[in-house]
C-alpha cells in the first residue's frame, strides 16, 4: 500500500512537471529526460527515507507518510509559486490557490535560501544515520537539478508576461493616437467647410472695397480726410483682404482629399503657403528668419509638398522655447535639387529618439498633442517624388531637417 501510494506520488510529479515545462517552453524533448530526473529522485528519495527508518514497521510508516507529503508538496510548490499550470487553464482556481497573487523575481531568493537550508539538514541528518556519502550527494544534486528546472520556468513566464505587459501598454498608446488622428480628421474636414463659407462673403467683401476704392479715386474734388483714406485706409484694407482670401485658400486647398496629379510646382509657394498657415501657432513664440533662393519648377503634387513643409515647420515652432525661439526657413538649388531647410534651437533629440523619427505612431509629444504619424507621411510623400529627408540634431542645440527633391526626375508615387 505504502508503495503505491509513492508511485502514485512520484507519477502525479512527473506529470505536473512534464506538462509545465511543455506548456512554458515548447520543448517536448525536454519532457522526457525531466520524468527521468523525477524518477530518479523518486527512488532516491524512497532509498534516502528507507536508511534513515530503522525503527520499525511503524516508523518506516510514518516516513513513506512524510516522502509522501514531501512529494506533494514539492509538486504544490513548484506548480502554485512559480506558475500554475491551472493558472494557465482556470483563472478561478489561480485565484482560490494563489490569492490573486503573481510570480515575482523577490520570491526567488527566498526560495534559494529555503532550498539551501533544506539540503543542508537533509545533507546532514542522512550522514548521520549512515546513508551512503554518494546518496546524499545524488539527492542533492536532483534537488538542485529539479529546481532549477522550475526557476528556469518560472523566469521565462516571467520575461512572457511583463513582454505581454509592455505590448499591451503599447496598443494602449497606439489606440490613443488613432482617436486623436481621427478627431484631427475631423477638425480638417470642418475646418474645410469653414473655408468654403468664409470664401463666399470674403468675395463680396473684396468686390466692394475695389469698387469703393475706385469711385473715390475717380472723384476729383474730395476733402483731405477722404483722400487720405482713398490712399492710404483702403489700399491697406485690400491687403488685408488679400491675405485672408490667401489663407482661406490654402486652408481649403490643405484640407482636401482628392487624388493630385503631378505637374509642375513652386516649390518657394508651397513654402510661402505654409509660412501663412503656421501663423497662428507661431505668433508670439518665435522668431522666423526667411531665406529662399530662385529655384526652378520641380514635378510633384504641390499639395503634399505643402503638407510635408508644414508638418516641418509646426515641428520646428513646437520645439523651440517659449522665450527667444528661432526658427530659420530657407530654400535653393544644389547639385540638381531643390532643397529646403528648417531648422530650430529647440532642445533637441537623443540619438533613441532619432532612430525612431520616421516609424508610424512614434511620438515624443503627450497623449493628444500628436499622433506620430507627421513625420511618418511626409517621409512617404518625399521619398514618394524621389527625393529623401535628412535630420541633424543633438540634444539641447536644436534640430535641421533637410528636404531633397530632384529637380528633373518624375515622382515616383503619384497617389
């Protein structure tokens, strides 16, 4: 009966332990030589209890009890401390056995402490009652083996799950940006509309003024005050006029979404556009310093062009300091290219951070204030005409991003 009741003990080990090292690792060639180091500690630990029981049949009772309870026990442990294979299955039985709680790298010394401590008295009782030197060293040895074996385990779901942590944390942030890139979506929609209703009454408005202004220059005896508005007040009115009716334009023209065919662009209007729209973002916070040189007329879609510029230029005034930013602008032609420049004093990037500039949803910017797909697109839009974007940037000094677009070669992505 005692016998039974070990084989039945070592077996349910060597299955718990078999089917835990399968389910953690994959490895079903390990399964085999892990029921082997279980049986051998099996005999070795009935061998070890058999010497130190020569009292009689009810104290050799009460040991086969105590293999018994040590068995279990070691399959308890190695099943409930590290991770549960019934964790694995039913999350109501991890709960019941584990008090909702986790593995942890702090219990692991713990545990080799109680490991050594228990090799040690076993070690050393067994000496005493005269078991074999070479049977204790085998028992400790299966024991350590043994643990080891769960400790690996229990590392690798470890390394698993704090690997599905960080993924989750991951799609988490990735799900943020999504909406924020869908509410920008939107607003350009709506800001598209808008446009389109300022653009009606703007046009009345100009069509007066030019006709007010008209018939008060033909009129040939005026008093001074109206001669003074005649030409100085609304010659500056038109000008207002005509830069509202410009951003109007470029706003309506941005936020569209039909297909562009390629033709021939400025490249300096497209920057000039862009210049326009950023006001509103970089008034006040920084200085702009404009240098653009002649450049020819390139082949692209002048929309995107537009974008990738202003993509640039939003970036560059979101770096600077709030106190004394500078952000210089400047366009030319070099070794059969146009190239454009921006470049900030801000604070910079890590060398990190710049391996990473151009991957779709990276962003250094807070939950909200950017979706980290800028970047990503005007990346795209370039490379999509032929050309590349450089960046040059250390930390504390500033950032320079260079646009590099052929001035003869057709795009290559007309999407």
């Amino acid at each position: 009966m005692n016998r039974r009741l070990v084989l039945w003990a070592v077996g349910t080990v060597v299955l718990t332990q078999a089917l835990l090292v399968a389910h953690a690792w994959g490895r079903w060639t390990v399964v085999g030589a892990l029921c082997g180091l279980f049986v051998v500690r099996g005999v070795l630990n009935t061998r070890f209890l058999s010497r130190l029981t020569r009292v009689g049949r009810l104290r050799r009772g009460e040991q086969w009890a105590l293999l018994l309870g040590n068995l279990t026990l070691s399959a308890v442990e190695s099943q409930l401390l590290h991770w549960s294979l019934m964790a694995w299955i039913n999350m109501l039985v991890q709960a019941v056995f584990l008090n909702g709680g986790a593995p942890s790298r702090q219990g692991l010394t713990v545990r080799r402490v109680g490991l050594g401590l228990h090799l040690a008295v076993s070690a050393g009782l067994g000496l005493r009652a005269g078991v074999e030197p070479g049977t204790v060293g085998l028992f400790c040895l299966a024991a350590c083996a043994f643990y080891g074996l769960g400790e690996t385990r229990c590392q690798l779901l470890l390394d698993a799950l704090e690997a599905s942590r960080e993924s989750h944390r991951q799609l988490q942030r990735m799900q943020g940006q999504l909406v924020t890139h869908e509410k920008l979506s939107s607003l350009g929609l709506l800001a598209a509309g808008v446009a389109h209703e300022i653009n009606n009454p703007m046009a009345f408005v100009t069509s007066n003024v030019r006709l007010l202004s008209r018939d008060l220059a033909a009129q040939r005896e005026l008093p001074e005050e109206l001669r003074e508005y005649v030409d100085d007040v609304l010659p500056a009115t038109l000008d207002g006029i005509r830069r509202v009716n410009a951003i109007v334009a470029d706003l309506r023209r941005f936020a569209r979404n039909d297909p562009e065919e390629p033709v021939e662009f400025d490249l300096n209007a497209e920057v000039s556009s862009a210049l326009r729209l950023s006001q509103g973002e970089r008034r006040g916070r920084c200085r702009v310093e404009l240098e653009m040189g002649a450049l020819r007329p390139i082949v692209g879609q002048p929309r995107q062009m537009g974008q990738v510029v202003l993509n640039l230029l939003m970036n560059a005034v979101q770096a600077v300091p709030a106190q004394g930013g500078v952000v210089q602008v400047s366009t030319r032609e070099e070794a059969g290219e146009a190239v454009v420049e921006v470049r900030d004093n801000g604070v910079g990037m890590t060398n990190e951070v710049l391996g990473q500039l151009f991957q779709p949803f990276f962003t250094t910017k807070p939950v909200g204030e950017g979706t980290g797909l800028g970047l990503a697109v005007a990346y795209g839009i370039v490379t999509g005409h032929g050309g590349r974007i450089e960046v040059e940037s250390e930390e504390g000094k500033g950032t320079c991003f260079t646009v590099r677009l052929p001035l003869t070669q057709t795009p290559l992505w007309t999407g």
